[in-house]
C-alpha cells in the first residue's frame, strides 16, 4: 500500500501487481498502514482518517475539530486500526500540547481514546500480535500499551539524541526494534 501527495490510497495486488485505488483523503496522505493479508488499511492526512476493510468499503474515521491526525496502523489481523492525533494546543514552541491515541476494533465498531504519556508526537504506531500498541514519538520516547484499554503496561526512550537534532525514526511492525537518525548542526 501507499499513499499519494493528491490523497490516494493505493493497493498493489502481488500476484498479478495491479494497483488500484481503495480511498481518498482530502490532502497529501501522511501514514498509512495494512494488515497482513492487506484486507484491511488505515491512512491519514494530517486532518482526516479512513479505514478501508475489502468487502466493507470505507469508513471515515471522527477526528475532533482542529486536531492533527499524526500516524495509522493495523493489527497483523486487521481487526484493530490504531491512530495518534494532537490536540491544537501543541506546536514545535509548545511541544507539552496532549497527544492522543484513538484505537478501533473492526470487529465490534468500539472505539478507545487514551492519552499518550510521550511529549512528542506519535510518529510511529507497531502491534505485538493482537494484544499490545507500541507506540513511538518524534524524540524516541516509547509506549507499550495492552489492548483493548489502551492501558500502559511499559515506557522508556530509546536515548538517541544526546546533543543532537532529531533527524528520523522508525519502529519495526511489531514494536521490537527502534532505528534513529539524528543530525548534528554546526
């Protein structure tokens, strides 16, 4: 899957590697996520969200007024759709703004918000099977949270920037492994 500057979402079909276009955001897409079958992707724009279920079509997903919609993810299963949101209080001055995690379950339509005890915004959302949300923020900062509650079950940083700007980060699918990049300034 991948997402367009024009808001497409796109899916290759890798038997054949037949892209077509499963939904559509307002604006350039910013994260996008699928499951393991790719039955199942969640994507955001930085203002809206969307699930697309094949079989079920699209469901736009409520973002309150005026928050930024930050990353998506997918449990390996597809049953749940995890994204984080920042409220309009938080800005690059005013980095201590709330950060958000909204977390759907497929199967039932119930929904979960918690707040994300990271001072950064989520950047980076990975599912250790079905039964945990890692989360990761723009500073290395990092959540394990249970699911369905969303409930803490262990937090740290990854420590990466002692002196330096922050440059990139990634997590693996599954929250194991974190890779940083930063980028000292003369």
């Amino acid at each position: 899957v991948a997402g367009t500057v024009g808001g497409d979402v796109l899916q290759w079909n890798l038997t054949d590697f037949q892209r077509s276009a499963v939904a559509k955001l307002p604006a350039a897409v910013s994260s996008v996520a699928v499951s393991a079958d790719g039955n199942t992707i969640a994507a955001v724009d930085g203002a809206a969200a969307l699930v697309w279920v094949r079989g079920a079509g699209i469901r736009r997903v409520p973002v309150p007024a005026r928050w930024t919609t930050v990353a998506a993810g997918v449990s390996p299963s597809g049953r749940y759709a995890a994204f984080s949101l920042d409220t309009p209080a938080y800005s690059l001055d005013n980095p201590a703004g709330t950060h958000w995690l909204m977390l759907i379950d497929e199967q039932t339509g119930r929904s979960v918000m918690a707040r994300a005890d990271v001072p950064y915004p989520v950047v980076n959302l990975g599912f250790s099977g079905e039964t945990q949300l890692v989360i990761l923020d723009s500073d290395g900062h990092w959540e394990r949270l249970a699911i369905p509650g969303l409930t803490m079950m262990s937090a740290s940083t990854a420590g990466f920037t002692f002196g330096a700007h922050d440059f990139a980060q990634a997590m693996s699918a599954t929250g194991t492994f974190i890779s940083f990049r930063s980028e000292e300034h003369t």
